[in-house]
C-alpha cells in the first residue's frame, strides 16, 4: 500500500491517494471499492473531525440547508450505529448526559455518544416505541434513519429491502412523531417507493427528495424529506 499527496477534499482537508497493490490478496473488486473508500474526502475529513462515518456529514449538509435541528429538539435516530448522526444530532440539539433529547435505537452494539443514549433492541420489536418515548422524555421533534439493509449481493433484492426499510421507519414516524415534526430516511432511486410517497405526502406539509453532496454521485442512494407533520386524527 502506497500514499501520495492528493488535492484538497471538502472542509480543505488534503486527500492522500491512497493505492492498494494488487498482489495484496484481495479480489480486484475488493481492492477497487478499498481503495475508493480510502480515497474519499469524506472519509478522511470525518477521521480528521471524530465522526464515526463519513455519513455524519450527509446529515450536517441536510441540516445546513434545510434547518431542521434545533436546540432542545427531540430526536429519534433509527439504526443509530455506528453513530454518526447520533452525534451531529446531540451536539445540534445542544443534549447533554445529564438531559439527553437524542436517542438512537439499534440491533448493532455501538460505543456510547455523550448525550445521545442508544437502546440495543430492534425498533421494529413491539415494545420499540414505548421505549423509546420514555427514554426520550416525550414525543419526538424528528424521526431520522440512515438505514441500509444487508446487501446480499443481488441488486434488485438489496434495493427492495431497503426501501421496506424506509417503508415501515415512515410509518413509525407518522405513529410517535408531534404535531409539526419531521421525518428523514434513506431510499433509493427506484420504482419500488411509490406508496411510501403518498403516504407522506399525506401527513405530512412538505415531501421531497434531497441528496447532500456527500452522498456518492453515482449511487442511487436519496433521502426522503418530509416536513411539518399534521399530525394524528
């Protein structure tokens, strides 16, 4: 593995290109998608900063254009780990250890983010949203998800799934979010999300699509923004 220095990424971080050799042992499609990700601005430039992932800065660049995080909001982040959003929300939301108002939920053990406790439970289990509500001290602001399923390695499968993923996080938030709330949710370009909009478009003021320019330009990957929910009848 060599470095070389590189062009200046996002935040003026200077990228090092990265390069695996490949005799390194890894498949040639390993070694390509190893060596991209060491080459991403973001990456690098979320190491540099102490977030867990680059995708904390797709949700900084939501929230940047958008508003959406204020102080003393309360938040619920969906399939938290490995907890970069998490700690954009708590450190927007001003939550502290003593007075959390973020709360992740995952089936994935994660490291602790000071002021955004993480329950270890599936939040599709049925006992999920009194959980969270209780550890959360009341009905969220925002209900937020990064969530992608497992992918299996067979596209359409992959894409399917995590649509019904951001099919039932939407529903969830149209069950516990308060009057004026948001929602935020992975998908994906496809053919399959149809109902999950009209649905939203339904509950909520305002429903559109957003990709932040951390996001990849050639995934298909999107976010389903829904603001201002109208609330329960």
């Amino acid at each position: 593995m060599t470095k070389k220095p590189g062009k200046a990424g996002p935040g003026g971080i200077r990228v090092l290109k990265t390069r695996i050799k490949k005799k390194s042992g890894l498949k040639e499609s390993s070694r390509r998608w190893l060596e991209r990700h060491m080459n991403d601005p973001y990456v690098q430039r979320s190491k540099a900063a102490g977030y867990r992932s680059r995708a904390a800065y797709k949700l900084i660049e939501i929230d940047d254009k958008h508003h959406l995080l204020k102080p003393g909001m309360r938040v619920i982040d969906l399939g938290a780990a490995p907890g970069g959003w998490c700690q954009v929300a708590a450190a927007r939301t001003k939550s502290t250890p003593e007075h959390p108002n973020v709360v992740g939920i995952d089936y994935l053990e994660m490291d602790a983010v000071p002021g955004a406790p993480v329950l270890l439970m599936d939040f599709l289990d049925e006992d999920a949203p009194e959980k969270l509500a209780e550890a959360l001290g009341g009905p969220p602001d925002i209900v937020m998800s990064d969530m992608a399923a497992p992918t299996t390695g067979h596209r359409q499968t992959d894409h399917i799934r995590t649509m019904h993923l951001c099919e039932v996080a939407a529903d969830f938030a149209v069950s516990v979010l308060k009057p004026g709330g948001h929602f935020l949710a992975k998908t994906f370009q496809g053919g399959t999300e149809n109902s999950v909009l009209t649905m939203l478009k339904q509950n909520f003021r305002s429903v559109h699509h957003v990709k932040p320019p951390a996001s990849r330009e050639e995934s298909a990957e999107l976010y389903l923004l829904a603001k201002d929910f109208k609330g329960r009848s």
